[in-house]
C-alpha cells in the first residue's frame, strides 16, 4: 500500500548514484586488489591460493566448531571448512606448505582448555599446490566474466543493446559492491563466495529485466512522453514488487546469516551485499546508463532507428 502509487524522480539522481557507487567500488577493490598482491592469504582462501588440506577423524569428545576456530586463528590462513555428520569428520585447511604442519595445528587443538576431551585421529594431509589454486581462481573469474557476456547478448538480442549495457552495468555493480564490501568485512574470498556472485549476478538482472521489459510497454504505446518520463513512470510501477521481492529474499539469507557459520556464513554474507546492490543498481544504475547510451532519445521497437521525441 505504502508504494501504491509512487512518483519518485529516480532518474534525476542517476549521475550521483553512479558517481557513489563508482567510489566505493574503486576504494573496496582498491583495497582488496593492494591485500591480493601484498598477502593474498588475508583475503583469498587456501582454495583458491594453495596450501594443506588436514582431515581429522573424531574419535572421542564434541568437535566444538566455535572453539576450533579460535584454537587454530593464530595459524597462518587456517580454516575450519566443515564437519561431517554429529561433527565425526573435521576438514581443516590452511595456505602453510604442508611439511610440520599438520602436527602444529594438532598441537593448538590440544592446547585449548575449551577441547580439553576432544581426540583427533589423522585421517589425510594433502598438499593443494599453488597451480591448482591458480586453476581454481582463473575458472572462477572465468565464470563470473562468461556469466555477464551472455547476459549481455540475451538482453541486448531481447531488447536492444543500449538495454543489454544498462543491465550489465548494473550486474558488475552488484558483483564487485558485493566482493569489494565482503572482503572489508575481514573474510577470504573462496569458491563458494565466487558461487554466491554467480547466484546475484541471476537473481539480481530479473528485477532489471521487468523494470525493462515495462519501459518497453510503455514506449510501444506511448508515442510522445520523452524517454526519462517514460523510465520514471516504469520504476515506479514496479516499485512495490521490487521492495517485496528483495525483501523476502533478504530475510530467508539474513537467517542463514544469524544462524550458520562456517562457508555457508560467506555465502549468506555475500548474499546479503549482493541483494542490497541489486535492490539499489536495479533502480538507480541500470536505467540511467540505458538512457546515457541513447542520449535521452526514445529507442524505437518498431524498427532499429532511435528517434528523439519533438
């Protein structure tokens, strides 16, 4: 009811959006970019740079996933990847080459007076050598990159180009707010923070695409109202399904949030970034690059020419 008949001039604050976005992009990978070659494991998981892969059979006591973690955080990029089930099997990986390391990390388990009880039988330790993480990393960028080309191309084929830029725009936007915001946050970038840009770069073009695909409906029966009174007047229609919409899915990850840890807590985390750029680029970014691509001038479905409005 609240949004039941809005009349927002989205338009008009294009540019600022735009110009704020573009600062908090450049300083957040800025500052991830400077960490990746500086010490990439503050910021990139062993996965993704190489390292040792320990897995512990639990033979006697609680495999406390909270304990664990504080017991092996002063180990260089150690990580509590996950526990079988009843935390029976425990997976631990760290970027430190393998040599003596899988006897340090036991003895920091051993030493913590909160896994006093806990008995760990060796179960593997095997190198990941820096080429698989290279592999790794390379495929995952390769995703993502592969991901935004074919959205490009469907929506522009859908569309028309300038509608296909404007979505890919605004696509990037939500994936590098998303990473540059997560890796501030102090957590490593791995395969499944890769798996949740891919899961935004999805979610957040449907919510483009039916402020788009209104945008269209109204050029095709409208004639005469210039473009931006045009795109105002479809973002604003679509403004009530656009806060419902996002706002269910930032509950249903906001509990994965609250309530997991571990991967899953990366994923949720990078989600949340995700849903909040795609909720913001949907409306302030994607349209207006539209726009500055046909210079205000009225896109034509009818034919391939772009007439301006007199």
């Amino acid at each position: 009811q609240f949004f039941k008949n809005p009349n927002f001039d989205f338009v008009a604050l294009g540019n600022k959006a735009l110009l704020i976005s573009t600062i908090i992009i450049v300083v957040t990978l800025g500052l991830f970019t400077y960490r990746v070659f500086t010490k990439p494991t503050s910021v990139l998981a062993v996965d993704l740079t190489g390292g040792t892969s320990i897995v512990y059979d639990v033979k006697a006591g609680e495999a406390n996933v909270g304990e664990i973690r504080k017991a092996i955080n002063s180990f260089d990029n150690a990580a509590l990847i996950q526990t079988g089930d009843n935390g029976s099997i425990l997976s631990i990986k760290t970027g430190v080459d393998k040599g003596d390391t899988e006897s340090q990390i036991k003895k920091l388990i051993d030493s913590a007076e909160s896994l006093k009880g806990l008995e760990l039988e060796l179960k593997s330790c095997d190198q990941i050598g820096p080429t698989v993480g290279n592999d790794l990393r390379s495929s995952g960028t390769k995703a993502v990159i592969f991901s935004l080309i074919a959205i490009l191309i469907y929506i522009g084929f859908r569309f028309r180009f300038g509608f296909g830029l404007g979505g890919i725009v605004a696509l990037a936007h939500d994936a590098f707010i998303a990473l540059g915001l997560f890796s501030l946050c102090g957590r490593q970038v791995s395969l499944i923070v890769v798996t949740a840009l891919l899961t935004i770069i999805g979610y957040s073009i449907n919510d483009t695409v039916v402020v788009f695909d209104r945008i269209r409906e109204i050029l095709k029966r409208d004639s005469r109202t210039p473009l931006k009174d045009v795109c105002n007047a479809a973002i604003n229609s679509c403004l009530g399904r656009t806060f419902i919409t996002s706002l269910t899915t930032f509950f249903t990850v906001a509990v994965l949030f609250i309530f997991v840890d571990g991967s899953i807590y990366d994923f949720a985390l990078t989600m949340l970034f995700g849903i909040i750029a795609g909720t913001y680029s949907s409306v302030f970014i994607a349209t207006p690059v539209m726009m500055w691509w046909y210079r205000n001038k009225r896109p034509s479905f009818n034919d391939e020419d772009v007439k301006e409005v007199k």
